[in-house]
C-alpha cells in the first residue's frame, strides 16, 4: 500500500498541486478477505465521496443447468452421472458455474464490497457455454441468463426500495451472450435490441439509440471527470464471421472505431478522463492474437494519440490473470498487410485441457516482452527511484541531469517515447468468475487527489457524454496535409495531445491514475470440502490472492504504464537480479537467500550465480504463471508448463 501523503508544497510533473490528495492509508482488507467496520471509504472526504476503488467482474457464466456430485466429464459438463461436480462449483473443469457459486457471490458483494466502491465494470459473458449437446442452448435461456445477473447488480446495489442501482453499473457485450454465441451481426439486431433493456439501468438513457445501433456506449461514472466507454468487441473479434475487421467504411467494426475516436476527442475538450472496457482484449503476439489485423492497428493508434486521455484498459474473456502491452511503434496503418498473420484463437472454454494453450500463449508474451529496449545497466532502478513519486523536486534532481545527459540514457528514452514509456499503453485482462480454475474478483484503487468535492455519479442526472449523432466533427488538420505526397489512410487519424499537454494519468502518478489492484479467489477445493463436511453455507468466502500494492514480487508502486514495462521487462528476463532468481536446487541449503522478502532497489545490476549453481529459474516469470492461472496449478504443473 503507498504510505501516506504528507506532502503539502511539492508539485507534481504534470504541475498539479498534490497537497489535496487524501492519505489512502492502509487497506481496510481484513486476513480473511473481509472488511474491517469502517466509519467511511478510505480516501473519501465525506460518507458520500468518492472511496477510490472499483470493482471489476468478468465471465459468470451461470448454469441453471448445474448439479452438485455429478460428472465432471466434458460430455456431463457437471449436469448428469456420479462425480466430484461440487456444491460451489468444479475448478479446473469444464462446467459452469452454478447458482449457489453466483448467488454467494452477490452476497458476498454485498456485505464486503457495497459503499466502498464507485463503480462497477462487468466486462461479459453472463450465459453458460453451449458445452452440452444434450441441453442446447435457446436463445430465450441466454436473455433470461443475462436478466437475472443484471437483476443480481441492481439488487445488490440499490439503496432501499428504489429499483436501481445507487452507482455506475457498467456492462459490455461477450461472445458467449449472444446466439449463435461469436456471430454478432451489424446492428441493429436482435440483440442490440434485446440487451438494451435487459440492462436499462446502467445504459445513460441518452445513450440507448446508440447502443441499439451497435452495442457500444458511454457512462460517466464520475460527472465531468470520468467516463467509461463500453465497447463492443465483437466486431473486433476475429472469430466473429458475420463481420470483416475495421478497414472498409460498410463494417461495423470500421463505424465503431470512428464513433470511439469521436467519443475520445469529445472527452478531450471536456478536460476529462475515459476506461475502455470489453470482452475480448486485444492481444497479439506473434502468430496468436484474437482480433482482426485492422482493428488492432486502429485501436492501437488511437489509443497513442489520446494517451492524455485514456486512464486504463480492462477486458476479460481469456480466464487467465495477465496484462498485454501494445506498442504503437508495431502500428502500420498505411499498409495493414505488409505483415501477415494467421489467427490463433483464444478459447474461452474453462478447463484444464486449455492450460498448455495458455501457457504457450503467455510464453509468446514474455517472449515479445524480451525484444522490448533494454535500460543501460542499472538505469532503471535509479530511474524508478528517483521519479515514483512524479515530484519535480526528484526529477530535477542534480543526480538526474548528469546521466540524462549520457547519450545512452537519452537514447533508451527516446526508444521507449520518453520517461514515462509513451510508446506502449497497457490493457490488463482479468481472470473469471466461472471455475476455469478458482473463482475470482478483482478491486481497483486509482487516485482521488483533488475530488474530494467532485458530484457523485447518483447526484446527477447527466449520466454521459453527447449521443454520436449530434457530435460535430470538424477536424481540418487533414486537409494540411493533402500537400503530402505521402500515402494517407482513408480515415481521420486522430490528433495526438498538444506538445505542451503533460503525461496522461495512465503514465504519470495524478487524479484518476490506477494505483493497485487487489485479486480475490474463491479456494473452491477448501469451500467445497468444508460443505461437504459440515452442509454449511457459510463456508463460502473470498480471500485475498495478491495486492499489487505491497507485493514484494511485483514491487509495482502504481499501475501506470512505467510500471508495467518495468515489470514486463523483469518477467522476460533470463537472468536477473539475485532477488528475481529462484535456484533450481533439491534441498534447502542451496536455495538462494533472495527467496526471502529482502528488496533490492537496483532492479537491472547483473547477479553473477555461484558456479555450484548451474540452473536458475526467473521468479519473476513463475509468480506470472502462478497468478495467471490464479494459483491452482501446483509446481509440477508450473514446471511443466513453463518449459
């Protein structure tokens, strides 16, 4: 957890005061994964402020179908037979979850979670998988799925006997809440339809038309400060048949990223901050990836030229904890195809059959992440050391100017656009509800410096941001450059922030920026053999998994994008700092003393191993695994998939 913030006078880079900013002080997450009895949110100024966290849930996939002590088996899917389906539901399986894993999970929600956040992102799939050729799915049983978990939110939510949720409930479209499920033709259609009033409460009503024709929208969450745009990624999807990327003008895809590239510059002359959420997340890497080339590249692109404005990016889908970064220097927008690539989709059936596939797929990530600019040696630490606090008194520190100077220190900045990595933006991808492997939530913390007087999302009735149709667009800095002889894309590149404009709050600690996170689990394999022992349903409860706030792995002081490439880059190592190295040793005597909590803040000076150990394995990159699949595989399956 960062310390408090006693600053009163220091400013930061972005010239900002930060001696507003309200001391976050320790969480208020008890062992149990609990709340401790608070008398307000931590970082509110008043019961009815802000608290400075979100929650983010993604892939419930409930099965009405589901029943306890049955089979397992791909072909049962935990619905018919004799096996080990549990009363909560079956990790590492291919069944969905069942009502009892739902229905404690909303009441957990509730007694721990409610009054302690703003918001809520609930990035899809709300209907069970179609897994069992026995129990096909209907197009009414995937609407009627859908209804109850968005009843589940208002219920949960909602303040006496008013029917409606009392903040920001804001949900986005999954390849499985749809029939048949990938196929999401151009809207409108019937599902467009359909969803628009299964989730009438958390839909700004202004925005309904615009969701009807495409299955996107905009919610302010914080009035005149923050807004989250819900895309509908299943017309980036590249499994998704019925559309053809975002290159031609006929595509919704191509109608989509023009509406988000007018939505962001709306935002942008409103001084105001956006989070884009989805289902499916836009990873690529190497041959795998699952969205079409065009809408990669236009998504990338955009998101570098609103740096300023864009706080974070969150999807789900994937079943597995990660994060991705996109490089805006991969972005070939004149000539999408000069470097083909062939699909390799991401399945999103839980189970463990998948587990090599995603192993192999996050082993291309860290591979990618391995080709990344290299810090000269021992740069990064001192650099992370003198500027984590974004104050102008460390960055102009003496110390500083004297190895800036050094062409190569100027060089890697210029490599990775800057001190602040403006050349990447990150996208982190949340593990699911449903059982893949163990159940999970995740909390949010960003920084409300500054908001202390901000209106409330419930105070206000100007939920969003103007609907499309009456946005104006009259750009004219394409027309300078016709001049150019250059090719140009058949399309409004959008304008990059000023020359003048400071780092956005995704690279540069400010209001809005995401601080840490903190991963619940659900240990099905513990709550299931405690029911089973005792038929108590008390036994359901969520723990914490990591809080990257106080992880002495990770060692991440906020989530910005510096923070991310710091990490990726520690992950992708070979070898590293002796505090990142793990010995690959049979007793206890030859592992290294590192293994310990002992931090090292020189994070790039090169560790010679003593000869005796000839084998190291990076700890980095096996808590990445480890967390990835949310702590269920033990070490022989990691050291198998991590080969």
């Amino acid at each position: 957890m960062l310390p408090f913030l006693l600053l009163t006078t220091i400013s930061t880079v972005i010239g900002s005061p930060i001696s507003d900013q309200q001391p976050l002080g320790d969480r208020l997450w008890n062992s149990n994964g609990g709340l401790y009895s608070v008398d307000g949110p931590a970082g509110s100024s008043s019961p009815r402020g802000l608290t400075g966290r979100f929650l983010h849930i993604t892939d419930l996939h409930p099965d009405s179908h589901y029943k306890a002590r049955t089979s397992v088996e791909e072909d049962d899917a935990c619905h018919r037979g004799k096996g080990s389906a549990g009363y909560f539901g079956s990790e590492r399986s291919g069944c969905d979850s069942p009502f009892t894993l739902i229905n404690e999970t909303f009441g957990w929600i509730e007694k721990n979670l409610k009054g302690h956040v703003d918001f809520v992102i609930w990035t899809g799939d709300s209907a069970r998988h179609d897994n069992d050729e026995k129990i096909p799915r209907t197009e009414d049983e995937v609407s009627a799925l859908n209804k109850i978990i968005a009843d589940k939110f208002i219920d949960t939510f909602r303040e006496g006997s008013f029917n409606a949720p009392s903040i920001p409930i804001v949900p986005t479209l999954g390849n499985n809440d749809i029939m048949p499920h990938n196929i999401f033709k151009d809207g409108p259609n019937r599902w467009t339809k359909e969803f628009v009033d299964i989730w009438a409460k958390f839909i700004p009503e202004h925005q309904r038309h615009t969701f009807v024709e495409g299955g996107w929208f905009t919610s302010e969450v914080i009035p005149n400060k923050l807004a989250i745009i819900s895309l509908n990624t299943m017309y980036f999807y590249d499994s998704n048949s019925a559309v053809d990327g975002c290159n031609a003008k006929s595509e919704p895809g191509y109608e989509h990223m023009e509406w988000l590239r007018v939505q962001l510059k709306l935002l942008r002359s409103r001084n105001m901050k956006a989070i884009l959420i989805g289902h499916v997340p836009p990873a690529r890497s190497g041959s795998k990836r699952s969205w079409d080339e065009t809408c990669w590249q236009k998504y990338t692109l955009w998101v570098h030229q609103y740096r300023d404005i864009i706080v974070g990016a969150a999807y789900g889908h994937m079943n597995i904890d990660h994060f991705m970064l996109q490089d805006s220097r991969e972005v070939d927008i004149l000539d999408a195809s000069k470097n083909p690539v062939s699909y390799v989709g991401h399945d999103d059936t839980p189970g463990d059959i998948s587990v090599q596939s995603r192993a192999s797929y996050l082993a291309s990530l860290r591979e990618d992440w391995s080709k990344m600019p290299s810090p000269p040696h021992g740069f990064l630490g001192i650099l992370h050391d003198l500027i984590e606090d974004d104050s102008m008194e460390s960055v102009q520190d003496v110390d500083y100017e004297v190895w800036l100077s050094k062409k190569k220190k100027r060089k890697f900045f210029k490599k990775i656009g800057g001190p602040w990595a403006e050349r990447y933006s990150v996208s982190l991808v949340s593990p699911s509800l449903v059982p893949s492997y163990f159940p999970t939530l995740r909390i949010v913390e960003y920084n409300i410096s500054g908001l202390a007087d901000a209106t409330i999302w419930a105070e206000s009735l100007d939920q969003g941001a103007l609907p499309f149709s009456e946005m104006t667009d009259d750009d004219t800095s394409t027309e300078k450059k016709k001049k150019k002889k250059k090719k140009r894309p058949h399309f409004k590149v959008p304008e990059p922030p000023s020359p003048s404009a400071p780092p956005g709050p995704a690279y540069s600690n400010q209001p809005l920026t995401w601080l840490g996170y903190t991963q619940y689990f659900a240990n099905l394999t513990k709550i299931n053999e405690g029911y089973e022992a005792n038929q108590d349903e008390g036994a359901f409860a969520f723990e914490v998994e990591y809080d990257t706030s106080k992880d002495l792995i990770y060692r991440m002081k906020d989530l910005t994008v510096r923070s991310f490439f710091k990490l990726a880059t520690r992950i992708a190592k070979d070898t590293s700092e002796e505090s990142d190295l793990l010995a690959d040793c049979t007793n206890d005597d030859d592992q290294l003393a590192s293994e310990t909590n002992t931090l090292d803040n020189n994070d790039d000076d090169d560790f010679e191993p003593q000869k005796k150990r000839k084998k190291f394995r990076n700890k980095i990159w096996l808590t990445f695994l480890e967390r990835a699949f949310v702590g269920l595989l033990g070490s022989d399956d990691l050291d198998d998939v991590s080969e």
